[in-house]
C-alpha cells in the first residue's frame, strides 16, 4: 500500500491529465520548449553575430534587452486579449509570431534590421508563455498544478538544449559567419505546433462559462482596490527572478569562451551541464511547489541561485573541472525557481482578471528583468565580465523582498 501511495504521488499528475488537458499540457509544454529553442539562438550566437555586424558588447546587449522588453508588451496584450476571445487562439497566434520574426533575424543585413525582428520576435515571446501556463493552470487538478506547471516549465531545458546541440553542430563544421544565419532560419519549425494546437486542444471550461455568463473581462482590475498590493510585488517577483536568470544565461556563453578559452565544443559541454540540472530542477521544484506551497518554494531557489552565480564566476582561473561540478546545482536552482510562477501567478487572481494578470506581472516583470543583462553589458567594460555576472544575484535578493508581501495559495482551486 505505501508503495503504491508513493507511486501516485510521483506518477498522479500525468494521469490526472484526461482528454483535452493532456492536449493542452502537451501544446503548452512544446510551446515554452519552442519558446526557448528560439530566446536561445541569439546569446549563442551573440559572438559570432557581433563579429558580422561590427558590434559592441553595448550593442549585442540591447539586442539581447530590446526582445524582452518588447516580451513584457507583448506578454501583457495577450493575457488580456486571452480574457477575451480565448486562451487557445491567442496561443497559436503566439507560436506563429516568433517562429516568423526567428526565420527572418536569419536574413538580416544589419544591426538595426535585427534589432527590429527580435523585438518583434519579443511580443510572440512573452505572450505564449502568458496564454500556454493560463490554459494547463485552468484545466489540471489543484493538487497537482505544481507539478503539471513544473514540468512545463521543464520544457525550457529542453528547448535551450536543443538550440545548444544545434549551435554545436553548425559551428563546429560551417563557418560562423553562415552557421548562425542558418540556425535562425530553422527557428520557423516552432510554426508548425499551431497545427496541432487547432485541431486538438479547446478551450477551458472556465473561460467557456466566463463567455456564456456574458461576463467583460477588465484588464484594469489587477490595478485596483484589492489587487494592486497583489499586481506590484509579483511584478517584483517575477523581474528579480528573471533579471538574474536572463544576465547570467545572455553573457554565460561568452564568459566560458572569453574568460574562460573555451571552444564552442566546450561551451556547448558546460552549458549542457546546466540545462540537464536545470531539467530536473524544474521537475523537483514542481513537486515541491506542492508539497511545502509556493512562496517557500520561490524563497529557497532565490537563496540557492544568488549564492551558486556568485560563487560561480568567482572560480579561481584554471579550475574549470570545479566549474562544471557547481553548474549542477546552479541549475537545479536557476532553472527550478520557474516552476512555481505557471502556477503562482493563476492563483493570484480572480477569472475576469487572470489571463491580465498572468500576463502582465510575468512579463511586466520580464521587461524589466531585461536592463539587467544591457547592466552586464555595460559594466564588463570595468569590471570584467565575471565581475559583471555576479550582478545577476542582486536580482534574486529583490525577489525574497518581494516574497515577504504575498499571500501563500497552494490548493486553491481556479473557478470561474
């Protein structure tokens, strides 16, 4: 019996996922895995990508910082538009946008042709993420939204590593000059999830009965009387955590091969270290989400990536077998935190202001985080680019602020 107890805890989520849910969780999982194959192209590339154009670090970097601004705009439209005319539409109209604006980064002749479609790539960025984690959050059972949501988020690993193992094949036998063109360019396949999303997933019943009651969703409710308190710290939350995610996954690539002398094999190898952890970081998260409740969750995963980012650029040189062993845990913490936002972020808020509110405070909070790698950027000219990494820790200090004014929610259920 307890054996069969323990199984069902680790195991029940899945099958708790029946008909429609299953469809939606698969949809939204490839979706945020797709979403990352894509985000991930340009800090991979980012090297070879300056050298064509002539950049400056300041430059790559708000390339970098322009398609998550543009992400928090854009998050923002579609959690109010999928209060409107749905989730599902505004998912597949999502994928379409930045598989397209991807394809095109690949054909541009200049620095300001590409920072125009990655900011346009942006508005499809932040919004799937908005419409992907409202519509699994909906469909799945309380009890196991922590775990569905975690193992979503656990498609990002997935998504990274892919664009990982593609950069190091094309860059180890084309030259860099075409490789990252191509690589761009095949950034169109995430086009082809919205066939499947048509055909297979509806939408949830609590925006079905939302629709049949009449009912007008306000976007402007997540800043009134009740939900402002709510809507300004989880803003706070979500630019902590993803401002020291995305300083340290844009400049990592560049510190190993800069800072570090190693080749794009090497890379590759180091960074693979940190997507696999991360994989079962956000797995583990997930699972502890449910057990000990969100805002613990998010408060043990900021502690854990401050420390590791810190402790990580500061690896005395020639010490890299240390560095590879440490980026374990850094992804396990790094990675894993994102778990819990899917889920978090549903329960904060009430049917007519959901899909707002989701998509404002993650992406609102993604726009800010975005200043945090142009600030890598621009203070790697002083401080060297390590020095300027363990800025990111700073980020995740905001978020334990943050977490000090939001309410726990763990098992609450998401009515309509």
């Amino acid at each position: 019996m307890k054996t069969d107890a323990t199984v069902e805890e680790l195991s029940g989520w899945y099958r708790s996922l029946r008909g429609p849910a299953r469809a939606a969780f698969f949809s939204s999982a490839g979706g945020w895995g797709l979403d990352a194959f894509t985000y991930m192209i340009f800090p991979l590339t980012l090297t070879a990508v300056a050298a064509s154009f002539g950049l400056s670090r300041g430059e790559s970097a708000w390339i970098a910082t322009s398609t998550l601004i543009a992400s928090a705009v854009g998050g923002a439209i579609a959690g109010v538009v999928a209060d409107r005319i749905g989730r599902v539409r505004v998912l597949m109209l999502t994928v379409l946008l930045y598989s397209v604006f991807t394809f095109l980064c690949g054909i541009a002749p200049n620095f300001e042709t590409m920072l125009v479609f990655r900011t346009l790539l942006g508005l499809g960025f932040g919004g799937e993420w908005a419409a992907g984690a409202l519509l699994i959050a909906e469909l799945c059972e309380p009890r196991y939204r922590g775990r569905i949501l975690g193992a979503v988020a656990s498609m990002w690993n997935v998504g990274w590593g892919a664009a990982v193992l593609l950069y190091t094949v094309l860059f180890s036998f084309v030259s860099a000059d075409i490789a990252w063109r191509i690589m761009f360019m095949i950034g169109i396949l995430p086009a082809f999830l919205v066939l499947y999303i048509r055909r297979r997933v509806p939408e949830p019943p609590a925006f079905k009965k939302q629709v049949e009651a009449g009912a007008r969703p306000s976007p402007l409710a997540i800043f009134r009387s009740g939900q402002l308190r709510t809507t300004v710290f989880a803003v706070l939350l979500a630019t902590g955590v993803q401002g020291g995610n995305y300083a340290m996954a844009t400049w990592l690539p560049a510190y190993l091969s800069q800072n570090r002398g190693l080749s794009a094999v090497g890379t590759g190898g180091f960074i693979a270290v940190l997507i696999i952890s991360g994989l079962m970081g956000s797995l583990l998260a997930g699972y502890i989400n449910d057990w000990i409740g969100r805002r613990l969750t998010f408060v043990i995963f900021s502690m854990g990536s401050a420390v590791l980012i810190f402790t990580y650029v500061n690896i005395p040189a020639g010490n890299n077998g240390l560095l590879l062993i440490l980026g374990v845990p850094l992804g396990i913490f790094s990675s894993g935190i994102f778990a819990g936002f899917g889920s978090y972020l549903a329960e904060l808020y009430p049917a007519q202001c959901r899909g707002a509110g989701q998509g404002f405070c993650y992406n609102f909070g993604r726009g800010m985080g975005a200043f945090f790698p142009a600030v890598v950027g621009y203070l790697s000219a002083t401080t060297g680019l390590g020095g300027a990494i363990a800025f990111a820790a700073a980020g995740y200090l905001l978020a334990l602020v943050s977490l000090a004014f939001l309410p726990e929610t763990k098992g609450r259920v998401l009515e309509a």
